[in-house]
C-alpha cells in the first residue's frame, strides 16, 4: 500500500493517540510536576534501552503537564552537546524558542531583555545573543536564573517542566556531573520554594557513568527505568494503528508482529510501516506480514545498527554463524553451544566473528560463565535473532 498512508511513524514521534502503555511511569512522572508546581524542586532521571521510548515518554508527560498542570515544559535535545556551557546555552536557547507561541511568551521575552536577537531568512525566528565569554557565568548562575525565570513565569504559569535529553555527550564530563549536583545542592539548602522540575533522559550506562564521575549524585536522581513493551502492549499498538487505517489484520499474524518486535517501540514502528508497505490490500495476509517482517528486518539493520556491525555481519563469513547464534530472541549464549551448530567451515572462523562482535560492542562476555556471552543491548539481540529467521534464503 502506499507509503504516504502509512499509520506507522518510524523516526518519528509517536503522535498523541497512538502512544501505548507505560501508565505507571506517566503516573509517577504527573506526581513529580505536579509537586513541582506547589513549590518543590524535583529531579529524575528516565532511563532505558536505545528506541525504548524514554523522549517519546518525556514529550508526553510534557503534553500532560501543560494542561493537566498548568506546567510550562521545555524540551531540550542535548545529543552531540559535550560540554557544559554549550549545554546551559542550548537548554536557554531552547527555552526562548519553546516559549514563541504560548501563553507564558511575553514574559520569557521579558527574561531574556536584550538577549534575544531575530534570525532566519524567511519569517523569522529568535535566538539567544549570548557571548563564549557570557557562558561560564551563565552556568554558574544558573539556579538564581532559573529563579528570576519561574518568578517571571508565575503569571502564567505554575512551574517549570525542563526535559535535558540524550545526554549521552556529557555522561563522561565531570563538569556536567559537578554541575547537576550543585544545582541540586543550590536549590535544596535555600529552603526556598523552586517549582522545577528536571528530568534528565539517558541511556542506563551514561546514568552510571554520570555516577561514577560524582558518586553523590546517586542519591540524587528519582529513576524511572522504562522496560520494554509487554506482548498485550506490542498488540495494542499494532491493532490501534492499522485499525485507524482501516486496515484489518489476524489474531495469530498479529502475534507474529509482536514476536519479532520484542517490546521495543522503535522496531513496532519499523515494522509495521514495512508491512504496510508490503501488504496490497486494507486486508493484510500472512505472506504480506512474513515478507514485511523481512524487508523491516534488512531497514532495521541499515538504519539502527552501528553501520560497522551491520557491514561485519554482512559478510557471508560472518552471516551464517550469525543466524545460527540466535534460535530463539535471547539475550544470552554460549560458544559451546554456538559450535554444535556450526559446520566444519564455520567452526573455523567462529572465534574471530567473537572477537570482531565483540571489538564492535555487539556482544560482550559474561564473567564467571565460560565462553559465555551477552547482548548489551536489546536491539542487537532482536535484530541478530530477525537477521537470523529471514536472511536465511
Ligand atoms: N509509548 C509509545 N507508543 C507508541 N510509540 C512509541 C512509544 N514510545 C516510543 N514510540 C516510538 O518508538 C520510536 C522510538 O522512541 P523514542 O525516540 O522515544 O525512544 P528513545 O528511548 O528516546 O530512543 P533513543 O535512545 O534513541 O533516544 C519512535 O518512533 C516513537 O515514536
Ligand atoms: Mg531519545
């Protein structure tokens, strides 16, 4: 069927009504705006797997808040930002952009005085005028600016929801980690009332790592670990979503797309739009859902992987003991195991594919159980166990 049709939205944010599950989370993170907005500061941290849905779940909390809360959100994309000043310039940058066409504009304007400066060809769009040379003052004095900002924002608004996401770049800056903590510190000894709230967004390792360059910053953070999709949420996705294309698909085909999807939002969406753009009709077969899982599974490779991973698993070398590796999805296995299976040829080569996976970051080993090995990452198990059941013609 024709692509531009497709309900699916891979790459994209999910729009509104189609975000499924994670209630319990959204729950907890409601419970820390809304406290943000009697006056108490809070501070998260949203962890999970790659594609899990931690930015999607961040920006729909955000929608949440605004009305439900009446809590001005910002959300501010950290991804390549490695330094600590460039981070406090794009998280105020971004703040004056977000502000443009809502209610609380007048008085972010009023914020930033002669700050602002208007750029962009056609129409025109703001930018913060701020100099290298304003920066580290600027980070310094960012609690006593984040005061002046909430205090102007208090006409219109009852707190301030500030999403720091993908902050992958800045995990391993001490100063980042310095930073956070006396922030927090800053603002909890005042005794003063801050209604902020802070959710910093990550991959579970880089919250480790941020840990690890200022340990008391464990105690800091209220974790919300997102875990993968159970099958019921997978199905109630993937049956919302054709179903609002009026396409109509089978209970066991349906489990099928659940089966390969392994929870992770980011393959649901990759999935199904390949199958969409597979199937020939609103009524979709198995044929179409198996050669659909098929085509996503080559996408999910080309897109998601680590193009140095997909171009050694590529190599019909490497290929056939990959399929082999993984029978079933898991996120575990032996090379005792891995060598029954594997022909004489194969055998011959096993050891360097480990250690080229291994090189790679696919896979790591297990201490404590010989020759065993893990995925580090789910999405490397999901796509090395779909890699396995379709690339075997
Ligand atoms: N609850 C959900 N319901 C429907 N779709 C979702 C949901 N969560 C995430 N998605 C979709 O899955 C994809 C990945 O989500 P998202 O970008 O939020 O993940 P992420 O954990 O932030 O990934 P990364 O680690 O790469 O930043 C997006 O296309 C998004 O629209
Ligand atoms: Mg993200």
């Amino acid at each position: 069927m024709k692509p531009e049709l497709s309900p699916f939205r891979p790459g994209q944010t999910v729009p509104l009504e189609f975000f499924v599950g994670r209630i319990a989370e959204i729950e907890r993170l409601q419970s820390m705006v809304k406290a943000s907005t009697q006056g108490q500061f809070k501070i998260g941290f949203i962890s999970g797997e790659r594609g899990i849905g931690k930015s999607s779940l961040a920006s729909f909390v955000r929608y949440l808040s605004d009305s439900s809360c009446n809590a001005a959100g910002c959300h501010v994309y950290l991804g390549g930002v490695r330094e600590l000043n460039e981070m406090v310039r794009t998280t105020f940058d971004r703040i004056l952009k977000e502000s443009i066409d809502k209610s609380w504009h007048q008085q972010a304007m009023e914020f930033f005085g002669d700050h602002v400066r208007k750029v962009g060809l056609f129409g025109f769009s703001l930018e913060l005028n701020i100099t290298d040379k304003d920066l580290p003052s600027l980070s310094r004095n960012f609690v006593p600016s984040m005061r002046h900002l909430l205090d102007k924002l208090s006409d219109q608004k009852d707190a301030l929801l500030l999403i720091l996401d993908d902050i992958n770049g800045l995990a391993t800056s001490e100063d980042f980690a310095n930073w956070l903590k006396s922030t927090v510190d800053e603002i909890t000894t005042s005794g003063q009332e801050v209604p902020l709230c802070i959710l910093v967004v990550g991959l579970e390792e880089r919250r480790r790592e941020l840990i690890s360059g200022q340990p008391s910053l464990a105690r800091v953070f209220e974790l919300i670990d997102i875990s993968p999709w159970s099958d019921d949420e997978a199905a109630e996705f993937y049956q919302r979503t054709f179903e609002s294309a009026n396409a109509k698909i089978e209970e066991t085909e349906l489990s099928q797309l659940v089966r390969f999807t392994g929870g992770l939002p980011v393959l649901a969406h990759e999935i199904g739009d390949a199958v969409w753009r597979t199937a020939q009709s609103l009524n979709i077969n198995a044929k179409e859902v198996s050669q659909g899982i098929s085509v996503a599974a080559e996408i999910i490779g080309r897109k998601l992987l680590e193009p140095q991973i997909f171009s050694a698993i590529r190599s019909e070398r490497y290929r056939s003991i990959l399929r082999k590796i993984a029978g079933e999805p898991q996120m575990y296995f032996r090379r005792a195991e891995l060598v029954e299976n594997l022909t004489e040829k194969e055998v011959k080569v096993v050891d360097s594919f480990l250690r080229r996976m291994k090189q790679l970051g696919a896979i790591e080993t297990v201490a404590d159980v010989k020759g065993g090995y893990r995925f580090p990452n789910l999405l490397h198990a999901l796509y090395f166990w779909l890699e396995s059941e379709y690339a075997k013609d």
